[in-house]
C-alpha cells in the first residue's frame, strides 16, 4: 500500500519529453563556433573546409536534409538554413523556394548540401538531376553555385568530381 501522495504514474511516465541528446547540441556547438571562424577567416572557399563544416551540420540527422549555405561575393558565410526535411532515403526540393531563400539573403553564391542517413554520400542520378535544375535556377538571377555536398561518414563534393561548371 502507498502512503506517499504522489500519483503512481506522473506525465513523465506515460509520455516521455523529446529532448535533443547532448551529441547532437555539441555537434551543433561545434558546427556554429566553425561558421564564427571560417566567416571571420574567409576560408568557406576549400572544399575541406566546407565539408567539415557541412558534416557537423547535417551528420546526426537521420532522415534527408535539403541545406544551403548562402554566401557573399567573398565566399563569406552569410546564413545556413535548412530548407527542405525529407524521409530516410528522400527530399523533395523546389527550385523556387531555393532562388527565394538565395534572393531574401541577397546571396551571391551558394552551396547545396544533403545528407544520406545511410551514411553512404554517392550521389545519385536523381541528386546530379537536381543539381543541375537548380544551377540552371539560379543562373537566371545570377547566383553562383559553387558546390553540392553529400554528406554521410564521408562526404562527396560534386565541385571536386567535376559536376558542377565552373563560372
């Protein structure tokens, strides 16, 4: 028999709280203290850099994410934003929301980055598809696209592989 007045099962209990794990607030930690140094440094335009960036970012997230970096005529971090969530093997990305998102930060240039919770980044016929219809986008409102990164336990720069033209 109880004799405390606490109920038996409290909201705890029966619906436990979602909170973000502690890795996750550290790689986002890490994540913003690497923007804070690559903006003040200038350095957003080697590709490792950005990849190391790119893979505290979207690294932990375990379905698709559709990201940008929107950069200055220096290469100068301008914002990360997260555009588009998908499934755990999919995104559905619009054209239109990514030449807004260019245009509302007054971005001279861009990087697009995803992740393959998988963990494999090879690209697929369908990223390369994307890619280019969004590089055709923006070059009619003269936005660069200097590179897509595909993020899992390596990531895959398109700008290294070639695929992406150079301006």
């Amino acid at each position: 028999m109880r004799t405390s007045h606490t109920p038996l099962f409290t909201p705890a209990d029966n619906y436990p709280v979602h909170q973000p794990s502690e890795l996750n607030q550290l790689l986002e930690h890490a994540a913003e203290a690497l923007a804070q140094k690559y903006k003040r440094e200038g350095t957003f335009t080697s590709p490792k850099n950005v990849m190391e960036y790119l893979k505290l970012k979207l690294g932990a997230y375990d379905r698709e994410v559709f990201a940008l970096m929107l950069l200055d005529n220096q290469h100068r971090l301008i914002q990360f934003d997260i555009l588009f969530f998908g499934t755990i093997d999919a995104a559905s990305i619009y054209p239109r929301e990514v030449a807004k998102a260019a245009l509302s930060h007054n971005a001279a240039a861009v990087i697009f980055a995803h992740n393959h919770p998988s963990g494999i980044a090879e690209p697929s016929q369908a990223d390369r598809h994307i890619t280019d219809k969004l590089i055709k986008a923006l070059g009619l409102i003269d936005v660069r696209v200097l590179d897509h990164v595909v993020v899992g336990e390596d990531c895959v720069s398109f700008a290294e592989r070639g695929w992406i033209p150079v301006v």
